[in-house]
C-alpha cells in the first residue's frame, strides 16, 4: 500500500528539527484506497503534464499522487502523470490559460479565480455560505455543482470534480485579530491583505476595512516577507506547508469562506484521450477528489496546532466573535447576491442546511 505522505516528505513522516524543537511533518494520514479495476485495452501512451500550485506535503500533491497511480495501474503504465507543484509552472490564472492553449495538460486552481469561465463560482466565495464540511461536501457532490463543472464546456477547460482546498483562515505579521475592528485598525490603518483574484473576496476585505490586494499564490511568501502585505488567507494546512507561519505571526480562525478546488484537464488532452480513457480519468478523478477531502480533513486542526506549536498566535473566535464578522459582511451578499443569482444561492443553502440535518 503506498504512503504518498511518507515517501513524499523529506523526512518522510519523521521530524524536522526548528528552533531545537522537533515538529512532524504532517499528521497520521489516512493511505489511499486500494485501485481496483482491470487493465484496459491499449488505447495509446499519453504523457499528461499536471501544474499545481501547493506543495509536496499537501493533500492537493498527495491525492494527485494517487490519481496518477490509478491511470498508471489501469493503464499498464501507457498514462503517466507527471506532477509539478508549488505553482513551479505558473499560478492558477496562468495555468489555466495554459490549458486552454493545450500548453499544458491538467491543474487544480481554486475555485475563485475560475469564475472568469463560470461566474456561477462565485456562490462559494460568498462568507459564512457553507457552515460544516458536511455542507460542503453535499454541495460539491450535487447537480447544482455538477452543472458548474459542465458549464466549462467550450472553454477549452474540461472540469472534472470539486475538492477541498478549505476553510479560509487569516493570518497577518501586524496585530491579533478578534474583530472586525482588529482588521480595520481603530486607531491604526487597516490590514493589508493580500486576496485572490476574485471581485468577491476583494469586496469582503473591502467591506471588513482591510486595504486588500489581489495576487497570485505564486508570489504570496515573498510579498509577506518584504512586507508588501500584512497578510492573507487561506487554510491552515495551507500555511503549514506553504510555511507562511515564517513570515506571519497572527492567525485568527475566522473560517470566513470554504474554498473548493476544480482539477482540470485541457479539453485538447480530453479529446485526444480514447472514451475508455476518458471513462477512466473521470473516475480517477473523483476517487482521488475523495481522497483529498479526506487528507483536508485530517490536515485541517493538526496544522493549525503545529503552527501554534511553531510560534503563531492563533485567536480562536467563539461564537459570537465569528457573528460579528457574519455581521459585517452582510454587506457582502446585498451588493453580490443579486449578481450571482438568489436562486442559485438559495438551492445551495437548501443542500447545505439538509446536509447538516442529516
Ligand atoms: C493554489 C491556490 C491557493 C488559493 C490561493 O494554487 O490562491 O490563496 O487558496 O490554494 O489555489
């Protein structure tokens, strides 16, 4: 059975030595499961190249790992994929422009910046929309969600499935954060944040008072370092294996927006694919898609304690901490509602809701 985590890791599994204390590299994580199938008829030999932007130690790397063995096995070896992460080959604006070029073959940006293909995205950039996993996951697994992956059809993007890439956390190199006025800085300017290309998550920080500026991943670790911005957002096991805890002091456990990733594959790679193959990698997809919600999962507190461990200070918010920011991006859905579509929000809401009542 492969243990991507272990033989990924430079010290696979064991400790890496900060500070004179020893800290694991990534938590006990679940192996993938077994690939089942026969091999299928010799269809051709493909060499598909895949651009991600986060690192080895990720749940995003570690599910591609296992979506490349289940081609690999199913293949007899004539499908390899061959991985490039920590956005080596651009960010995800880029790589998927790459895919719509046929330049590259597949990538797994963040749902946000893709809502210039789909602007029915948008819907999950909206704050505080999803409130469990469970929710999350029963709206990624639904019609609804299905037909915003077909709606790339033409795009010369073929998307394939949904994962997690999270909960969004903020972190910054400034002050604590609590409060809506701890990122508006009363008697201080406000945080300047670093956000993805997205209007929506522009106007949340907007609307909080923060100074936001959009970037890509890519280039995040060393705008914080030069102090370009005072932080950013993304999830915990985000800024573990990113190590933005080295340039950022504060984390703040906001769970403001869940962000789903899209693993995408150029429509020209999907054409040239025989229907067997492409049965195939549609299938290895959302197995592999499971198995990255799974990683996230069991990254998701373990990092948020090992950068505590590693010297954040972390502010858990209680439930009326979290209300106030719910609160003061209300704003947020009255300017973005209508542009995204009430209905669409609301039969989102309903699966939400009834995952959670499950
Ligand atoms: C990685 C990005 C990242 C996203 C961001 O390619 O840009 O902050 O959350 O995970 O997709």
């Amino acid at each position: 059975m492969t243990r991507y985590w272990r033989s990924t890791l430079p010290l696979a599994g064991a400790a890496t030595l900060t500070l004179g204390m020893a800290h694991a590299q990534s938590p006990e994580l679940s192996d993938p499961p077994a690939i089942d199938g026969a091999v299928l008829d010799d269809h051709g030999s493909h060499t598909i190249r895949m651009g991600i932007g986060l690192a080895e130690t990720s749940p995003q790397y570690l599910s591609s790992r296992y979506f490349a063995d289940i081609l690999a096995q199913r293949t007899d070896g004539r499908i390899t994929v061959n991985i490039f992460p920590n956005s080596q080959l651009g960010d995800d604006v880029q790589m998927m422009e790459m895919l719509q070029t046929g330049t590259l073959d597949m990538s797994y940006p963040s749902s946000s910046p893709a809502t210039t293909y789909v602007s029915e995205l948008a819907v999950f950039d909206l704050p505080f929309l999803l409130p469990t996993r469970e929710a999350a996951i029963a709206v990624m697994n639904s019609d609804v969600a299905q037909e915003m992956l077909d709606a790339f059809e033409g795009t010369g993007i073929k998307a394939l499935t949904f994962s997690e890439n999270g909960y969004r956390q903020l972190s910054n190199s400034a002050r604590p954060v609590a409060s809506p006025d701890d990122v508006a800085g009363l008697d201080v300017r406000g945080l300047s944040v670093r956000t993805m290309e997205n209007p929506v998550h522009l106007s949340i920080w907007e609307t909080l008072g923060a100074n936001p500026t959009p970037m890509a991943f890519g280039e995040l670790f060393s705008a914080m370092e030069q102090g370009v911005v005072d932080g950013q957002e993304n999830p915990w096991s985000t800024i573990l294996t990113s190590n933005f805890h080295e340039v950022q002091d504060y984390g703040s456990e906001t769970r403001h927006v869940y962000t789903p990733f899209i693993m995408m594959m150029s429509e020209r790679t999907w054409d040239r694919l025989a229907p067997e193959y492409q049965e195939l990698v549609q299938d290895a997809a959302r197995k592999s898609a499971e198995y990255e919600i799974q990683l996230a999962a069991e990254y998701d507190d373990w990092s948020r304690d090992q950068l505590e461990e590693r010297g954040m200070q972390i502010t858990r918010l209680d439930d009326d901490q979290i209300a106030a920011f719910q609160e003061a991006v209300q704003p947020v859905y009255d300017e973005w509602a209508p542009r995204i579509g009430e209905d669409l929000i609301a039969s989102i809401q309903e699966i939400a809701n009834a995952a959670g009542n499950e």
